[in-house]
C-alpha cells in the first residue's frame, strides 16, 4: 500500500503533536454540544478532529470533506476500527462544493501551514461560510500573523550553508545556487535570543468575518546584521484556546517559518527597515510569497531587495 505513504507521514507529525491536538480538542470541548452539534470538518485527512467531535464529545454529526482519497481511505477505516458510525465522507474539495446539502453548528478547518496561508485555509474558510447555520461558528476564529528580524547567522547557515560547504569540498561554483535559497521559505526552529527587536503583526484575519487588509512592518532597527525574518502565527481558535508557533511558546511541529535576506542588512542604530509580504494562496499548486525588504537612512532608501518563492 505505498500510495498511504505520503499522507501517512503528514499526518504521522500532527497526530503527535499534542499541543495542536490539546488545543483544538479544547476549542471543541467549549463549542459542541452532546447529542446537538453538527460538525463540517474541511480538509479532515485522517479524521481525526472528527472523531474527537463525535466519540469524545458526542456531537451528533461530523461530516468530513478530503480531497486526497488515500487520505479519505483511511479515515473510513479507523472510524470502522473505532465503531464510531455518525459520520458522513465526502471524498471532494469543499471549495467546490455549490450548494451544501449538510449545514453545521460549527465548521473546523486544520489547514494551518508554517507559514499560516500555505494550505488554502483563507480560501477554505471564506467558502466555509457556506456550510455554517446563521448561529455557527468557525475554528479557527481568529489568525494572527507575527515578524521580526532575525540578527543570528545561523538560520542563513543552516539554508545556504550546504552550498557553500559542497562548493569548496569539491571545488565547484555554486553561489547561483546560494542566491535561489534565499528565495525561499524554510521551516526551522529559531531560538528567541536569535532574534533582535519586538515581534511586529503584520497580518490578523477574522474568519468569522470579512478579512482585513495587511498591515506593513516597520521598525527602528538596532547597530546590527540582519539575515532574515522569522514568521509565525497565533490561532485563537475559539475565546480563550489560542495555538501559536511562536518561537516563545512550546514547540510544536510546524516549527517557525524563515524568510531569508540575499544580501544581508547591515544596520545602525538609526536606520529603519521594513518588510513588505505579499502571499497568493489561491494556486492549487502552493503558496507565491514575495517579500520586499527596504532599509532607509535619515528616511533615504539605501537598500532594498524583493525575495520571490
């Protein structure tokens, strides 16, 4: 059965991340009620929020919408192993669902990437609405995204060092090579004393309602280098249960999304940098993420640079 090993494995790191099951299972322990609750459950892969929503919280209904059958394969077989019969699979994109024929008390979408847009959640949860009775509510609730500067070399050795270290192990060029890494996102773990400055957000999306626009970093920058940007996100997921991959709080398995710089900002204390991040998650095929980073002196541009994934 080698076509489960690609959802396996996802789905292998975000069943063992118990901070992002404790989380959501206490966001539905606060909103589904037993026996009354109808739960739309989009992008469900294994199934296993919705069984959650119906064998530990005894919600009548969850119906799961995933694209991926071997994904949706699965899903029926442990709810099988698990006895747990109110569920209803729809083996289909829930985007591309025209009208729904089942509506819920509450609509939960995990679709949460490391860098938060990756996954189509925006998109997934604006048409989530649809699936909603007029009192419903979304999880997430709320998603926050949050940047600041990384002053620490060693995220960009981590990302371009390979190059470097393969080019003089074998003595080849491939600063070409170099140069592309930086147009990329990368999933890392940054330590918070690898970061200079406060935390800026830069983005807050309320799914419950019509999202904002994004909002622009801009930060007084302290004497020092700055080799890229640390992203993460907050999710309050319902009032009072908030899930973060903040490299201040407890690692979970997304880890901290880095964009980094090709070149590097050497800054005073007077200059003034800011990011730009402008993402397009609507392609099937990933998430475009462009961000521009511009340095300014005495409020002249002396630097700036845009990074295209």
């Amino acid at each position: 059965m080698s076509w489960l090993i690609k959802p396996l494995e996802i789905h292998r790191k975000l069943i063992g991340d118990h901070i992002r099951n404790d989380a959501f299972f206490s966001a539905m322990k606060k909103v589904v009620k037993p026996k009354t609750t109808t739960v739309i459950d989009l992008g469900s892969g294994s199934g296993f929020l919705s069984f959650l929503a119906t064998k530990s919280l005894d919600a009548k209904r969850c119906v799961l919408y995933e694209s991926d059958p071997a994904a949706m394969s699965l899903s029926k077989e442990l709810a099988h192993n698990n006895k747990i019969t109110n569920l209803i699979f729809r083996n289909q994109d829930s985007r591309e669902v025209k009208k729904s024929p089942h509506k819920g008390e509450v609509v939960i979408s995990e679709t949460l990437g490391t860098y938060a847009l990756e996954e189509n959640i925006l998109e997934t949860l604006r048409h989530g609405r649809e699936f909603l009775t007029p009192d419903g509510i979304i999880i997430p609730g709320i998603l926050r995204q949050y940047v600041a500067p990384v002053i620490s070399s060693e995220p960009n050795d981590t990302v371009v060092g390979p190059w470097s270290s393969a080019a003089t192990r074998y003595d080849l060029n491939l600063t070409a090579a170099s140069k592309r890494s930086a147009s990329n996102m990368y999933s890392l773990k940054i330590k918070p004393e690898q970061l200079g400055g406060d935390r800026r957000m830069f983005d807050e999306i309320d799914f419950n309602r019509d999202p904002v626009e994004q909002l622009k970093s801009v930060r007084k920058s302290p004497e020092c280098t700055v080799y890229g940007f640390c992203v993460w996100w907050d999710a309050e997921l319902v009032k009072g249960v908030t899930l973060s991959t903040s490299p201040y709080s407890e690692m979970t398995h997304w880890e901290q999304c880095y964009l980094p710089l090709h070149p590097t900002l050497k800054c005073d204390g007077e200059d003034v940098v800011s990011l730009t991040i402008e993402s397009d998650s609507s392609n099937n095929e990933g998430c475009l993420v462009d961000w521009t980073t511009t340095q300014k002196k005495n409020g002249r541009v002396i630097a700036r640079s845009t990074n295209k994934t």
